[in-house]
C-alpha cells in the first residue's frame, strides 16, 4: 500500500498525468469533497489531475500514512501551489490488482 501511495505522490509531482492514471483502475473514483464534485472513471481522473494538479502547479509533500488494511490506508499530504498551502485528508482504496479503485479527499 505504501509504495502506490508514494509511487502516486511522486508521480503527480512531475505532473506525469499519464504515468498517474495508470495507478487507477479503469473504473476509479474521487469524490473530493473541498471541490464538491465526484469524478469518476480514467476520464474523470485525468480531468481531476489536469484540473487540480497540473493546473494549480500542486506539489505534495507526504506527512503520514495511516494503513488499515491491506487496501485501504488514510494518508495527510502537504499541499503547495498556486493557490497558496493546504492540508489534505485522502482516504485511498486500492484493488486486488493493487490499483487505486477509490480517493474520498478533502482539506483539513
């Protein structure tokens, strides 16, 4: 579980869209609720990390992971970019192929 998550942060930090989508399964979901909007399948993860990654110069900084199972774990990340500093919640589940299936995201 550790490594996609910090195979995940690193990749979105080079702003690698492709090399992150192909963490996720097919029909992946991320409901963000700071956003207040459910984006699902690649399509919608592609739109989400062009949006809020890619197009807010978003750095992630990892400050903990909470595993609680073998597919699931609760991570705090450190946000930085255009928009200023954030601190965001994910609560990511993970497939039995080991791909991402599902982020519930939102900002402390």
């Amino acid at each position: 579980m550790q490594k996609i998550i910090k195979r995940f942060i690193a990749t979105a930090n080079t702003f690698d869209v492709e090399g992150v989508l192909s963490l996720f399964a097919a029909d992946a979901v991320i409901n963000d609720v700071s956003v207040g909007d459910v984006f699902a399948g690649r399509d919608g993860v592609q739109l989400y990390l062009q949006r809020f990654f890619v197009g807010y110069n978003t750095a992630s900084t990892l400050l903990s992971i909470e595993s609680l199972d073998n597919f699931n774990a609760n991570i705090r990340l450190n946000f930085t970019g255009d928009f200023g500093h954030e601190i965001g919640i994910l609560k990511i589940a993970i497939n039995a192929d080991g791909l991402i299936e599902r982020i519930d995201a939102d900002l402390e």
